[in-house]
C-alpha cells in the first residue's frame, strides 16, 4: 500500500473558494461605489478623511483585540483599558501635570488592567471570557465610584500639545488620530504578521498544548498578548480623550462589540480563517464607510447598527461557508 | 464444527477506498453467534475502518454484510441498532454532569404515571438493580459521571448499550485506559454477557487480552484478513507473525546499532502518583524502547521527562549535569524533542503550513532582531522537506492536509531543524499506514546514526522487537524488566507488561 | 483528608453561605431588610433579570458552558427590548391586548429561531451569531422607536405592574410561574434531560438516539418564550418602553446564569440556581439603597461575584477527576 501526496484543495482556489476568501473586500468596494453612487459628497477628500477620523479609535481597540483573540483569548475589557487611560490622563493633566507624563501614565494604566488580567486568566485560569467579564464589571464600578455617579470630567483650555492628538491636523488636513492608528496599524501588522513573536503568538492561540511541546513560552506570549491589548486599548483612550477635551466615564463600552465584530469580519480574508491584522482594517473601514455612508445618504441613523448586524452575520457565514467546504 | 453455531456477521470481500489509499482490500470478517471473537492488526491495518463500516459511518465501495439472515450493501448507524448490534466506543460517550441512572435512562427516562414528569428515584432505583443484576456491578444510581473512575463509566457505556437488548457488542479496544485490576473486572462482565448468550466481538492490540478472553481471532493487515484462529490452539508469535507479514528482519530496516557514551541518566526518577524509582541510562546512538500498558506509568514517565509535569523523586542528568526544574522550554533549549502521541492535538499546529511547523521551534535561527527573515525560513524548511521526503505540494502547504505519515515527519523535521540530541517518540506510528511507517522508521535509524539517543514508547510488539537495542518493561509504575532486545521474544515482552506471569501456556 | 473535606463542603455550599452572608450584613444594618414586603420588592425587582436569565439558561444547557463554542444568547436582551417597544407601540395604539403579546411572541420566536438555525444547521459558533443579532435587534429596536420613550397607559399593564393577589405582588407571581415551569420542563421532564444531554455531551446525545438539533432549536426558542415575558415585565415596570435596556440587562443575565452553577452540586448551570442568582443580585442593589451606599458599588461587587464563581468553577474543575 502504497501513500499518495495530498492536496486538492490548497492548490487551486476554485471560484467559490476565491468569492469566499475575497468576499468582504469585494463587499468593501461594493459599498463603496454603493454610496458614491448615491452621495456625491461621498468621494470627497474631506469626507474621506472623516471615515478615516472616524475610525480611528475603533481600529486601535480592534487591533488590541485582534492581538488577544490570534493569542487564543478574548478581552471583554478593552473598553475599560480605554477608559481608564483617558480617566488617568484627564486626571493628571487637570492637576497640571506635564502632558506628556500624563500620556504615559494613561498607556500605563491600560498596559497595568492587561496585566492584570493576564494574571486571572495565565496564572490562575480562569476563562478570558468571564476573566474579563469580571474586570469589565470592576471597571465599570470604578469608573462610577470615581466620578461619583458617572459625571464626565471637563478639561478647560488643555494643553496644547495633547489637544493636538485628538484634534490637530497634519499639513493643515490630515487629522492627527488616524495617523496615529495608522501607525499603530503599521506597528501591530509588523508584529504579528512578520515577526517570529507573532507567529509563536499565532501557534499559541491555535494549540497552546501543541505550542507548549514545541517548547514555546506559552505564560510569556499570553501575558504579552493581554498586556499589549490593555495598551493600546489605552493608546484610543488618550485619543478619545483629546479629541473631546474630556474623560467621559464608560465610553469604551462602545467600541467593544464593534471592535469583536471587526476582528470576525477579518477574519474571511484568511484562508484558514483566522483572526489578522488587515482583515481587521478592512472590517474597521466597513463599519465606518457603513457609518458614513449611511448618514451621507440621509438614512436613519438607527440603520447604522442594523448594517453592522448585518455585516457580522454575512462574516460569519462566509466564514462558515468555507470551514464547510474544508472539511 | 457444531451444525448449530450459525454466523451472526458476515463482512464479505469489503472494499473501502480514501483519497490516495485502499483502505480494505477485499477484507472479510465472519463472527459466529455466541463467541467472543477478538480481531487485530497493526495500526493502519484496517481495523478501525472495518468497524466503523459495521457501525455505518463509512460505506464500503464494494462487498457486503450479512447480519443474522439479512444481506446489505451498506448500512446507517440507525440500521446497525434495530440490527441488535451496540459499539462500546473508546471515547466515554456519556455526560460527565449526568448521574449514572440519568445517563442509562437517556432518551427512555421513567415517568410517573400519567405525567410527563421524570421519576428520579424509581430510575435510581432501576438503574442500580440493572447494573447488579446483569453486570453484577454495584453502583450507586445517583453518581455523577465525571465523578466514575475510568472503569466504571465504562460499565455504565455498557449498560446503557445492554438496555437495547443488542445481539452483539463490539468492544474497540476496551482496556486502553484501565488498570489491571479493572481488566479483571471487565473480563467478568464479557463472561458473564457470553453466558447471556450475547456475541462480543472485541477489538484490541494487547495480545495478551485476546489470548485470554477470546474464543477466535481474526488477524487484518494490510487492509485484508489474513487469518481466523482459534485462540487455544495458537500462540503469540503466530499471530504477530500474521500481522507483520514478515519476518521481522524483512519489516524493519537493518540496523547497525554504534552505541557510544551516556547522554541521558535518569535516577530514582518518580512523581509518586503514578511511576516511582524510575533509573535508566540512555546512550548516543541507541534506541530504547519502553512500554507497559496503561496504568504502567510509562506516559506519566514521558510527560515528566519532557518536563510536562513536575517530578517529586529523582535526578535527571544531561551529559552528566543535573537538570534542576524541567519545563519544556528548557527541555527543548537543552536538546529534548518530544514526538507526541496524539499527533494532530500536541505534535503539529494544523492550521500552520509546512515551514511554519518545521521552523517553529527554531525561530530565533531565522529571525534578525525579531523579524522572521522569510526567505531563509523558507529554505531551511525545502531542505529538510527534501531531506526527509516528506509529500506536500509545497513547504506553504496547510499541514491539515498531509497524511498522518507526512505529518509526522514534518514534527520530526521540526526537531531535526532544532538540532536536538535526545527524541522521545511516544507512539510514532500510531494512525499511519504500513507504508510510511518503514519510512519513520528509518527515520529513527537516521537519527541514530547521526549520534541521536531515541527513547520508543510503544506497545506495537513488532516495533519494539525492531527497532529498540534495550527494552524497558513498566508495570504499575516502575520498571519490571530490562531486555536485551536481541533474546526478547513477543511471547516474553507480553508476559512481563502484564506483571510476570506468562498465560499463554494453557488456558 | 480534613482540608479535602472542608474544601468540598466549601465549594458545595459556599454560595448559599455567601448569601446568606449578604442577607446578614444587609439586615444587621438596616431593619426593613429582611421583612416581607421588602423582600417582594427584590422580587418584583428582578422579576426581569431573573425570567430574562431563565431563557438565557436553557441556551447554554442546550449548547454546553464552554464560553467561545458553547451555547449563549447575546442577543436576548436585545429582544427583550424590541419586545417591549414593540408592546408598548401596538397597546398604546389601542390594539387588544391578547393579540399584541401573541405578536411578541411571535416575534421573538421568530428572532430565536433564526439564532438557531444559523446556530444549529450553518454551524456558526453561538458567542458569534448571537453577537451579530444582537447588533442587528438593537438598530432595528432604535429604528422601529427613534431612540424615544414610548408610553403606555393601559390598564391590563397597570395592573401586572401595581396589581397584587393575597398581598403578592403580580409580577413576583408571574416571575413564579415562570420560574415553575421552566424548572419543571427543565428538571423535571425527558424534553428537559435531552436538552442538557444535548449541551452535556451531543455525542453521547447522539448515540442514544436523540434527535441533537432539535433540541438544540428548542433550547433557543425556550429563550424566545423568556424574553417575551421578561419584555412585558419590563413594559410594566416602566410603563412603556425606553431605549438602552439591552446593553445594561445583558451583563446581570450573563452573572445571574453563570452564577447559578455555584449554586447547584453538579456545578451545572440550573433554573433555581438562576432565581437565586438573580436574587442575589436584587439583594446587593437593594441592600445597598436601604443603607445609603451609592448603587455604582454593586456593580464592582458583581464583577467580583463573577470572578469569585468562576475562579471557584476553574479550581473545582482542576480538582476533578475523568
């Protein structure tokens, strides 16, 4: 008996393989051409750098979940990590402490809630689910304690240099957050996609056991993975934060579900459907053209949240589609 | 031949095809009622496929099966139950929350009287009167699952398959997970369901079992029957002669073992659960082989040596230094490889490619200042893909998508790649058909030569009477006997992993 | 030996000592605690939570306590809500009562059905498919009411909400009916056992002949017939309907249903287990408003009762055998 080579299927890509893979950035420029259609504003540069304003904060916190969930995990409190960077920075910078130490300290505050849950979920074991369950509660009661019922904190005349994150335009014009998530974006594809800490991050979050056979430090990139999300989650903090003048308790509330629904939605450009760092961007650039587009054409608001339901659902059975066709 | 002891089953001539492998090739399989009929083979023979085409998840490309007095060309897992014939599956397909009435009730609970509402106590009370009166077992009904030892949820998955009132059980290696003791148990149980007059057919790789509890033994390899015999009237080296095929000398590759210094010392090795006072020395160049059944501690031994769990007893000693904590990391940097035994969950990232696996042990070799230097990873993996003549379209190849047999050398590549001095293959070949199965081996030969030390864990007698230079025994836990590979015998090997005493000799 | 002992005892009754630890503290400081009719308001308190956790309940007993793969509803408080609004439109519209809470239903089985057939026959992890229709329930709610209160003033609602029998309030008493009969058709009937077999263990669910996707399908429709009622209830509470219920409730349905194992020697999700969550947490909210504690602590004790049970959960399944 003899033993043949394998594959079939990974060597060429029928069409409904290629729709399936292709398919949310074919629904991208569908969309798009969709709206600019229907909305000659559309395709301005101005508007077009709004999406890209818009977005920025939401694409910041998916990129701190996409790092989580590649890792294996999922970290319910970005939303927190977000919030309480901008309550530390708004903090700090009422006291009139130089904004740039206030800057840090807020990124270290979402960094310390990472590890924080690193530690419930790596050294303790309890499940990133209801880990982070648990933090959101907390934080959310902390938030509350703190501003003594849920009052937002006003920041008259901030510094300049940190108003300038939030509100500042590049050259006259390119708003400073997305710059600021673009790099971001810049830094996390590096990482994750090139660099060999990604792919052991990668390999855990598939298999942690087989991970840990093939001698990799499992706690380490766990505890990496979670502390990095709370970091950049804190990163849309301060951004929120200086585009608002403002720590407005429990916003990063908002940005959770999206941000997880994003994450899926890029999840169906990979072959094997796995979470990465531009299926992410193109899921962030949905919601927003989405959003934008939307609003442009003068549909109900309320739509908005009915389109990103929508978009989930075509993600995830897309995504079904093709784990099906696999098997 | 009685005129009276009629065929329950008959496969006739099956057929079963997978995409670039024949699976069964005309194999046939006769059961008379009554009996308890053991069935072998090596791993990759076919006899998983044979039964799971019995149990209609597969359909045969060609043959038949005669059931009683009915003809089919295929079945469905529904036909095969009205048919009488229950399958005590390997894997516990019982609800670890449920108790042990609950789960034998499933799907027929006991109501009250006129009321859709379940009568627990009066199914309590049914389920332990069943399992005394028919097993002979006393459990308490009220039991949860998770809370059974391995054993004993065993016999509920048996009750519960009594209650349909089969014909026929096939047990599919029943004694994997059990203890000696818990043997005893479950042979009772089969003498007393033979006294029923159910017909077991019962499938295992422990020759010893067969010997003891089964009336005939039909031998597959290669997808094909080669031989029905009567278990009195045979020995072991008969039946693993059928299952080989050869002679060992014609099956394994030739060695020429060069054993040189110590590598590996191990002292008192134990975790004081499961194995104890474990000593051994490995050299360069030698395999040696360990095995026992389960129970006997020899995966606890592994996992630990590896540095999986944490020992409590004992020195482990690399090139003469002392390994203080063990974890795998450190293993791994000091020059260990494991090759797992469950392959898909613990050997391989499926979903990663070729290269990926290959590399990832060795990163830090093909990266510069952290960043995966592709084009290097690349190379590296094509070479040892080439060296080892793995199968795959290319080294980007979703590993999922190779067979067990490639798959397996892709992990050993990964170690090769790492440089490693001391592989722990656990099970190499388990789930690998003949074929690439003397490629692995001659893998292991290649490792040695090039001044490897391999420790084989294997319970595949042929395998370890042809590929290991010394042969470790474990029998609850602690090493029983130490062989020579070249005056060991099948018959003696079985003997010793079941605690000393031969059964062979007479029944 | 001893330390095991204490140690199981502990994990078999540690949730009930804690409440009865909160019930305690709470009546020591305030002297109203403990008597009838502040324990019927909790009650009438978490009526909502408490059925609304019913539902969510019998999904993740259908489709098993693994939190990504596992069965959960994220989006049955979103129904809930569309529940209400949709009720508090039509009966304020002067559409006959009976008929508006048939549509409800009607629609909520409908939103849970779709859940399970995606679910069921698409394979799609629930966390997910429940994510997307959550999203999906909200902007339809906000649209169907342009984010604003709708009020209602009927009698028929006016009396779930004021209305007492024998001193009972209503709602406790609806909240007891429900409670009954998903316990009894959950605990108590083979339709019940086949639904944890079917979460418990599919393969074994399988191999005893059960019919797996049906009753996968019926846990998420069990859910639907939860929300409708819980929609109503909180129609009575507010007299009408108001937007963002969805967000806040579905955090406490979460805690209430998870929490629920720690009361139950299985450590299985369980529907008196939930009724005793739910009322722990009106407890905490309660007992808390009685002493003169700002509320916004509860929530950081929730988050603390919910890592207090899991990590509870995570221990006794590590010490667990098979």
């Amino acid at each position: 008996m003899s033993q043949t080579t394998m594959t079939l299927d990974s060597e060429r890509p029928s069409f409904g393989a290629l729709l399936r893979q292709y398919g949310a950035l074919l629904a991208f420029l569908l969309v798009c051409i969709f709206f600019a259609l229907l909305s000659p504003t559309f395709t301005q540069p101005g508007n077009l750098l709004n999406i890209l304003e818009n977005i920025a904060i939401l694409l910041v916190v998916s990129l701190a979940m996409t790092t989580v969930i590649t890792a294996g995990g999922i970290d319910l409190s970005v939303g927190i990590a977000l919030d309480m960077a901008a309550l530390v920075a708004v903090s700090l910078l009422k006291a009139d402490v130089f904004w740039p130490l206030a800057l840090v300290a807020g990124l270290a505050a979402g960094a310390l809630l990472g590890f924080l849950n690193s530690l419930l979920i790596v050294r303790i074991g309890i499940s990133p689910f209801l880990a982070t369950l648990g933090t959101l509660f907390i934080g959310q009661s902390i938030q509350r304690i703190y501003t003594r019922g849920g009052e937002p904190i006003y920041l008259r005349g901030m510094a300049q240099g940190y108003k300038y994150i939030g509100r500042g335009d590049l050259f006259g014009f390119f708003p400073f957050e997305a710059l600021i998530a673009g790099v971001v974006l810049l830094i996390f594809y590096l990482f994750i996609e090139r660099t060999i800490h990604g792919k052991r991050i990668r390999a855990i979050g598939l298999q942690k056991e087989a991970s840990r056979r093939a001698g990799l430090r499992v706690t380490h990139y766990q505890t990496l993975a979670y502390v990095i999300s709370g970091l950049t989650a804190a990163a849309g903090g301060i951004i929120l934060s200086a585009s608002g003048n403002s720590y407005v308790p429990l916003s990063g509330g908002f940005y959770l579900l999206d941000s997880i629904g994003a994450v899926f939605i890029g999840t169906t450009i990979d072959p094997e459907a796995r979470p990465n760092v531009m299926g992410t961007l193109l899921g962030v650039l949905l919601f927003g053209v989405m959003a934008n587009g939307l609003n442009l054409i003068g549909i109900n608001f309320y739509w908005k949240t009915v389109a990103k339901g929508a978009l989930i659902f075509v993600a995830l059975i897309l995504g079904a589609l093709n784990r099906r066709k696999r098997a | 031949m009685s005129e009276q002891t009629k065929n329950i089953l008959e496969m006739q001539a099956i057929v079963k095809d997978f995409p670039g492998v024949r699976a069964l090739d005309h194999a046939s399989f006769t059961v008379r009622a009554g009996e308890v009929h053991g069935l072998v083979g090596e791993n990759g023979a076919g006899k998983s496929t044979l039964i799971k085409i019995l149990a209609g998840v597969y359909q045969p490309d060609e043959g038949a099966i005669t059931i009683g007095e009915e003809t089919f060309r295929s079945l469905t897992p529904h036909m095969v139950e009205q048919l009488g014939i229950q399958f005590i599956h390997q894997e516990r397909y019982l609800v670890p929350h449920f108790t042990i009435a609950e789960s034998i009730f499933l799907g027929q609970e006991k109501c009250y009287r006129g009321l859709p509402l379940i009568d627990h106590r009066s199914m309590t009370r049914a389920a332990e009167a069943y399992l005394a009166e028919t097993l002979g077992v006393v459990l308490k009904g009220r039991t949860l699952i998770r809370d059974l030892s391995v054993a004993e949820a065993q016999i509920v998955q048996i009750a519960k398959a009594l209650m349909a009132n089969p014909k026929m059980l096939v047990f599919d290696e029943p004694t994997a997970p059990l203890a000696r003791r818990e043997v005893d148990i479950l042979f009772d149980v089969i003498h007393r369901l033979k006294a029923q007059g159910i017909t077991i057919v019962y499938i295992s790789h422990y020759l010893q079992e067969i010997a003891e509890i089964c009336d005939r033994v039909t031998v597959l390899r290669n997808g094909v029957d080669v031989g029905t015999l009567v278990t009195r009237e045979t020995t072991t080296e008969e039946i693993v002669g059928l299952m080989v095929g050869r002679t060992l000398e014609e099956m394994f590759p030739p060695r020429e073992p060069q054993i040189g210094p110590a590598i590996l010392e191990i002292e008192r090795l134990g975790d004081n659960e499961r194995f104890f006072d474990i000593s051994f020395t490995l050299h360069q160049g030698e395999v040696l082989g360990i095995t026992g059944l389960i129970g006997s501690g020899r995966e606890a031994l592994i996992d630990t040596l590896y540095g999986l769990d944490a020992r409590e007893t004992g020195d482990i000693r690399y090139h003469g230094q002392p390994f203080k904590r063990l974890n795998p990391v450190r293993a791994v940097k000091s020059g260990l490889a494991l090759v797992p035994r469950d392959r898909r969950k613990h050997g391989l990232i499926v979903d990663f490619a070729v290269n990926d696996n290959i590399n990832l042990s060795s990163l830090n070799e093909v990266a510069r200042s952290g960043f995966l230097v592709r084009k290097q990873a690349r190379t590296r993996s094509a070479e040892m893909v080439k060296s080892l003549d793995i199968r795959t379209p290319s080294v980007e190849t979703i590993v999922r998508y190779l067979s067990g047999g490639n798959q397996q050398k892709v992990v050993v590549g990964r170690w090769l790649n790492s440089e490693a001095e001391i592989y722990l293959l656990d099970e190499p070949t388990v789930g690998i058909d003949v074929g690439a199965k003397v490629e692995i081996y001659q893998l292991v030969n290649r490792l040695v030569s090039r001044g490897a030390g391999v420790i084989l864990v294997s319970t595949e007698i042929p395998e370890l009477l042809g590929m290991t230079d010394r042969i470790l025994v474990m029998y609850r836990g602690r090493i029983i006997k130490e062989f020579e590979t070249r005056s060991a015998t099948a018959d003696s090997i079985l003997a010793w992993s079941t605690g000393g005493q031969s059964t062979l000799e007479g029944k | 030996m001893l330390r095991k002992r204490l140690v199981d005892f502990l994990l078999r009754y540690g949730a009930f000592i804690a409440l009865a630890l909160v019930l305690i503290f709470f009546s020591l400081r305030s002297p109203i605690f403990l008597t009838p009719r502040n324990i019927l308001n909790i009650l009438t308190q978490v009526a909502v939570l408490a059925v609304a956790s019913f539902g969510m309940a019998s999904v993740v007993m259908g489709g098993g306590t693994d939190v990504i793969a596992g069965g959960i509803d994220l989006s049955i408080g979103a129904i809930l809500a569309l529940v209400t609004a949709v009720c508090a439109t039509l009966i304020s519209q002067g559409m006959a009562v009976p008929l508006v809470l048939l549509i409800a239903l009607v629609v909520a089985l409908i939103i849970e059905a779709f859940n399970a057939v995606m679910i069921v026959y698409l394979g799609l992890l629930p966390l997910l498919a429940t994510l997307a229709m959550m999203f999906t329930i909200n902007g339809l709610e906000l649209v169907f009411t342009q984010n604003m209160i709708i009020a209602v003033d009927s009698p028929f609602v006016r009396a779930i909400a004021d209305g007492r029998v024998l001193g009972v309030p209503v709602m406790v008493i609806i909240l007891l009916v429900v409670f009954a009969l998903y316990h009894l058709v959950l605990h108590q009937t083979k339709t019940g056992m086949h639904i944890q077999a079917v979460g418990g263990s599919p393969e074994a669910a399988q191999t005893s002949g059960l019919a797996v996707k049906f009753y996968s399908v019926l846990s998420y429709l069990l859910a639907g017939v939860a929300a409708t009622v819980s929609g109503l209830l909180v129609l009575a509470r507010l007299s009408g309907s108001t937007p963002g219920i969805s967000g806040v409730i579905l955090l406490d349905i979460v805690l209430a249903t998870y929490v629920s194992a720690t009361f139950s020697p299985r450590w299985q999700v369980n529907i008196p287990g939930v009724l005793l969550g739910a009322f722990l947490v009106g407890v905490l909210t309660n007992g808390f408003t009685l002493i003169n504690v700002p509320t916004f602590w509860v929530h950081g004790i929730k988050g603390l009762l919910v890592l207090f049970v899991v990590s509870a959960t995570s221990l006794q399944q590590k010490g667990a055998s098979v």
